[in-house]
C-alpha cells in the first residue's frame, strides 16, 4: 500500500472518533441534579438552604449557578462549567454566633445575601464574589 493510500485510511478511521468526542458535553464541576432553579419573580423565594438535596440555584438573570462547597463554608459561582469566582463566605465574618457554616443564600439582582450561623448576616457581589459587608443582627 502507498503511504498516501495509507494516510487517506487512517483518517478515514479517525473522522468518527473524533466528531463523537466533539459531541460529548465536558461534566460539570458540581452535581446538577442538586441545583434548583430560581423561581420567576412573584413565584416564591430566590433562596435555598444548603443540604443533602440542594446546594445551589441557577439565576434566572445571568444563567450563573451559585453553588455552596461541601463544608458550607464557600460560596462559588459557575458560568456554564467555568468558574467564575469562589469565596469563603464564613471566614470573611469576623463574628458567627452559632456554627461556623452557610446557612441561606438568597439571591438579589446584583447582591447575594447569605446567612452565616445563627445571626450572621454576609453580602457578597454576585459579579466579583467579594464579601461586601458582614454583620451581627442583635437580639
């Protein structure tokens, strides 16, 4: 066989491989089966409470999906299956009262609201993630 018969060959076996390899979506860096939706204005809450079930909500706004880390610490945000920024929502606290974990994150329009403990209340820029402000709500 001449080698250019050859060359024509193998990239004849080759073309399959590679279009079936195209057609594979990469997987996500988080469980999408664990993210729910958010729910359209006047539908219910834009919040979640981290758990077993849920671990975080998909905007409506932007299609970004926010994500708390399995210790309940971090709060990360994808676009698509990149992710956009992470940050550590309870160590930004300087006072928790209760357990050190994420406890709600409600989601606002350019500011995610994220309850730390017991009465930690944290803000966090939904485009950069830096926490914005951090209080203690007193009783």
């Amino acid at each position: 066989m001449h080698k250019p018969t050859f060359r024509f060959f193998a990239l004849l076996l080759a073309l399959p491989t590679a279009a079936m390899a195209q057609d594979q979506k990469p997987e996500a860096p988080y469980n999408a089966q664990l993210v729910v939706r958010q729910p359209e204005i006047g539908a219910g809450s834009p919040a979640f409470t981290p758990s077993a079930q849920v671990r975080g909500m998909k905007a409506l706004s932007d299609g970004k999906v926010y994500w708390v880390s399995s210790d309940n610490r971090q709060l990360l945000a994808y676009q698509g299956n990149r992710l956009a920024w992470k940050t550590d929502v309870v160590g930004a606290c300087p006072t928790v009262v209760g357990p050190r974990a994420i406890r709600k994150v409600t989601l606002g329009t350019q500011t995610i609201f994220v309850r730390v403990g017991e009465r930690t209340f944290a803000e966090v820029n939904a485009d950069t993630g830096k926490v914005t402000s951090a209080t203690v709500q007193k009783n």
